[in-house]
C-alpha cells in the first residue's frame, strides 16, 4: 500500500494518526478491503448510522493498528471475515 501525503507534511498526518485518544488510522474503502483480505483470521465491526442516508462505519485490526473506513454503501467481506455488528463505532481520532 503506498502512502500519498498529497503535498501534506508528514508530521501533520502522524498528528492526526496519534492522538490521546488511541492509535486509528483512516484509510479509503479499497484500503481497508485490501487490510481485512491480508488477515490471517479477520474480524470486521461494522455499525450504521443516519436516519436518511446510511452511513456505514467499519473497524479492523492489522499488525497492532486499527483501521477504520466510512462508506455509503455495505461493503462486501470474504465469508471467512468474522462480522461484530455494533451500536456505534467512534472514529474520531
């Protein structure tokens, strides 16, 4: 996977990565597929949210980091991914 900080200076990317709340990093919907596909034995917990449009939420844990990924569509996961639906998921970092 290859990082573009699109003109970003890293230091403010690893601002908004480690905060006093916990490690998560927000990565693009293919990002996250790619993530969960490269787990040995992989775990998604996804929510929904919004009364008109849905939004759905999904986290996951690689190598020590959490990962999590928004989007307005369900995403499709291997039948061997292990699904946790949850009331809410904070991706506020």
């Amino acid at each position: 996977m290859t990082i573009n900080t699109g003109g970003i200076n890293p230091g403010t990317i690893a601002a908004k990565i480690f905060s006093d709340r916990g490690t998560g990093v927000r990565v693009k919907e293919g990002d996250f597929i790619a993530i969960v596909a490269k787990s040995k034995d992989p775990l998604v917990i996804i929510s929904s949210e919004g009364l008109f449009t849905k939004i759905y939420k999904y986290a996951t844990t690689y190598k020590g980091f959490l990962f999590f990924t928004e989007s307005l569509d369900k995403l499709d996961f291997g039948n061997n991914t292990e699904i946790i639906y949850a009331q809410s998921i904070s991706s506020d970092i």
